[in-house]
C-alpha cells in the first residue's frame, strides 16, 4: 500500500522500518531489531528466510487435520460439523491467494453473486535464453516455472512473445440495473506462459465460490473455446449460469435435433427464421452506439423463431425440454392452426402448409448437445450486451493494477518460482483493494467498511491524488494548488 511500485523483498523491509513501534509491536517485531545495529542489518535476511519457509509451506497447498472425531450419519453419509475453534483446513495454492485477497474485502462490504474474469500478461524478472535454448529441465529462463506467452495487438504494441506467467483475476460485478460497486479484485490465479486458460478460471471460480456464492460469470473468448469437458460442462455442475462472447468457430448455423430445427450460434431455432437473420455480422468493437444498437436489433430480431423452456430443467436426466415458437405464441405458423388465430402483429412465418417444420415442435435436449456454445442469452442481443458488459469492470482492475494506480509489469517482483510470485502478487493486490475501498468510499462521503469493521475514527481528511511517474512524486489533496506531474 506504500509503494505501488515495487513488491519486492527490499521494498518490505523499509515498509518494515518505516512503520511505527506500535505498529512493528502488532505485527511480532521486536522493537531491538530495529535498534541494535547487528540485529537492524538482519532485518533483510529474517524477511528473506521467511518468506522462503512461507513458499515452501504453501508450494502443494496447505492441510490441517482435525482436533477431534469425525462423526458422520450413518443414514444419510452427512458429516456433523466442527466444533468451534477446529483447526481444520485444506486449501490448494490456487485457493491461498484467493484468500489473500478475499482478507481484504471487509464482512460488511456488499459481496455480488456473479464475478467477471480475465487475463492479463505478466512477465517474469528472469530473462529468456537465447535462441530458443532451454535448461536441463525443459525451464525457457532461469525461473523454473515460467513459460512462453503471447500479447495481444493493442493500439499501443503490436502482437509480441513474452516469458513469464498469465494472471487471472476475477471482479465481483452487480445485476443489470442494480445499484454500482468499486472495482475490486475477488481472487487470482497464476498459470505459466497463456497455457491452461479453461482449466485456470475455473480453478478461479472453484475458489471464490468457497468464501462466497456465485451463480453467475462472464468469460470472453480466451476460456470459451477450452474442450467442454473442461470448461462449460464443470460450469454447469457448479450452478455457474455464463454469459460469454464466441469465438468464430462456435457461431453459425449447425442441423437441429429434429427435422425443421437449426443450432443458430449457440440456441436452437426453427428453421422457418429467414435467411437474412441467419448470417448476421456483430458489431465492431469500436463502433459507434447507435451502430451496435442497430445492429444489434438485427440479432433481436431472432427472437420470435428461437425454442425456450417448456418445464424445469431435469438434473436427474441431465436435459432441458423446450417448446417451438408457435407453441410459445412468438409466431404464427400455418402448420399450427391454434397460431394463426393469433394477431397479425406476431410475424407469420415462410412453412407450406403440409410440409414438415419445428414451429409447433416440442424438443428435448442434453445439458450435452453444442454444450460448449451454449448460454442462457442469445449472443449478441440487447439484453446479452447489458449482461456482458459488465465485463468493463474486470478490465478495469486490469488497468488498475498494471497502469493506473500501480505497476504490476515487468520488474514489479522480482522473485523466481510461480508460487512466490503467487503470493507477492496476492498481497500486492490485496493492498490495491484497501486503498480502492478507501477511495470509493470516500469519493462517496459514505463510511468506510474497515473503518466500521475495526471500530477507527472517521477520517475526514481529503483523499489524495498521485501519479505513476518514476521521476516525480506528487501527493495532494484536489485544489488549485495541487500539480499534476508526468514523466
């Protein structure tokens, strides 16, 4: 929290030095380490050989047996809980970090039951060998786990290889409409190189989902493309209901389970949709609003031909039954009389009376059929770009963290090994969601939750401001004698 900088070993010792006798006190510091001159120059070393003893604790996890006997109902297999105070824990690395930063979202602060999820790039302080070398153990630089990685283009950089790791991060997001929230990190996970990329959020979601619930995510399409078996289906089983964008490969039209029924990127429809509605280009991301809402009445103009439920969804059986348009009221068919009695502003569709379509069909699918393109909203609707745009707050962080209000690129740690940058980054990002709830909060005049939390006096003073530049530093509070220096 006091240098956005660098999360390096150096940069905690003069944390360390720097705070207060009180504060050294909490913590278990001895006060003469400071003061003996031997004793200050280990300071270095004690951190140091912690933190080690810290990685190599929490490398494969971390198990606590229970204090006591298990007891469990014979009847019905259910384990009795345990009783207070049991030291009971069972925590894989991936879930050590995510609650790291789940220590930094105060009880009180209003928690959402669905997360947003991306990637970003992180390069490790080690540089690679040259000319594709690699060492004894296949490892691509002196940092055994990094791996290769590859950017994305952006308006700054073209397309580039790196070697370091990919850094998930998840953002709590709220409902279409509901009130908003500040842009906080709700958990992380680390993979080398732009490997595991399905596998990887789901681990993410796995591990917020033991500290809060979540029934609902937004992926881009980084994750969607992973083999269903590993992604959409482990999903489903969790409660996850996922909005996400497609990939090319998962768009266009695929034969229906039933004569007259088409798979139409990721929804079944009756074939009875017309052609101009089949092959419908999406907005362009840097086109203007009232082009994407153009175009995106288009897509919702889908709709009407699109099957939706008939009845709960079967969890024994694993399916869903859906009902045909006509059977739905959505359109008027003429080889369904019941819906041409209809009204003529329900559209009338292009069937020959006689001849064989869906319309009026009622199908059953598998949780298992197109499952990997499959989401509850249809792609590229009105009502799917309010869900998936919500995904801005994750990119957000992303900014947050790596331009904006620190600097977690190249350098920012500069250790080796994935699980000690797992656990720096972690505490680094914890950090950000302390000082971001302090601003939010604030900006807002609103009390702060671990001010509330820990029972602190209110702190009136003004929230300050800062910039990113490495040559000068500048804190103020807004006004008119406040500098905004840049490098």
């Amino acid at each position: 929290m006091t240098d956005t900088e660098k999360m390096t070993l150096r940069a905690i010792e003069r944390t360390v030095v720097a705070l207060s006798p009180k504060s050294r006190r909490l913590l278990g510091i001895p006060e003469w380490w400071m003061s003996n001159p031997p004793e200050r120059g280990r300071l270095y070393k004690r951190i140091r050989d912690t933190f080690a003893a810290l990685v190599e604790a929490t490398h494969e996890g971390i198990h606590v047996d229970h204090d006591h006997a298990m007891r469990v109902n014979g009847d019905t297999g259910e384990v009795d809980p345990c009783p207070p105070g049991c030291p009971a824990v069972d925590m894989a690395p991936d879930e050590i970090a995510t609650a790291i930063v789940q220590a930094s979202l105060p009880r009180t602060l209003r928690r959402t039951r669905g997360i947003a999820i991306d990637g970003t790039d992180f390069e490790s302080f080690a540089t690679s060998y040259s000319h594709g070398y690699r060492g004894p153990e296949g490892q691509v630089c002196a940092d055994p786990d990094a791996g290769w990685g590859k950017r994305t283009p952006t308006s700054r950089r073209p397309t580039e290889h790196y070697v370091g790791y990919e850094l998930h991060l998840a953002a709590h997001i709220p409902r279409p409409g509901e009130a908003p929230i500040p842009t906080l990190c709700a958990g992380m996970v680390l993979r080398p190189g732009v490997t595991d990329r399905g596998p990887a959020a789901l681990a993410l979601t796995r591990a917020i989902q033991s500290f809060c619930e979540i029934d609902e995510a937004l992926f881009d399409r980084g994750y969607t493309t992973a083999r269903p078996e590993n992604f959409a289906r482990p999903l489903r089983q969790l409660g996850i209901d996922v909005t996400m964008d497609l990939h090319t490969s998962q768009r266009g039209v695929r034969p229906g389970p039933a004569p007259g029924t088409i798979w139409l990127d990721g929804h079944l429809y009756s074939d009875a949709i017309p052609d101009a509605l089949r092959d419908i280009r999406p907005p362009a991301p840097y086109a203007r609003a009232g082009d994407k809402a153009r175009i995106r009445e288009d897509f919702d103009a889908r709709e009407p031909y699109r099957f939706i439920a008939h009845s709960r969804h079967d969890a024994n059986r694993g399916t869903q039954r859906l009902k045909g348009p006509a059977v739905a009221g959505h359109v008027r068919c003429p080889n369904s009389p019941a819906s041409m009695r209809r009204g003529p502003e329900i559209p009338t569709t292009r069937c020959v009376p006689g001849h064989p379509c869906g319309c009026a069909a009622t199908i059953t699918v598998a949780d298992t059929d197109h499952e990997r393109d499959r989401q509850r909203l249809p792609w590229q609707s009105t009502a799917w770009a309010l869900s998936y745009n919500r995904r801005t707050l994750v990119e957000g962080l992303n900014a947050q963290l790596r331009f904006l209000d620190a600097d977690i690129n190249h350098g920012f740690i500069q250790v080796l090994g994935r699980q000690a940058t797992n656990l720096l980054l972690a505490f680094a990002i914890a950090g950000h969601n302390a000082i971001q709830i302090h601003k939010w909060f604030s900006a807002r005049a609103l009390p702060e939750p671990w001010q509330i939390e820990l029972g602190e006096k209110p702190d009136t003073r003004p929230v300050g401001r800062g910039t990113r530049s490495r040559k000068t530093k500048h804190r103020a509070p807004p006004g008119k004698d406040f500098r905004h220096t840049t490098s």
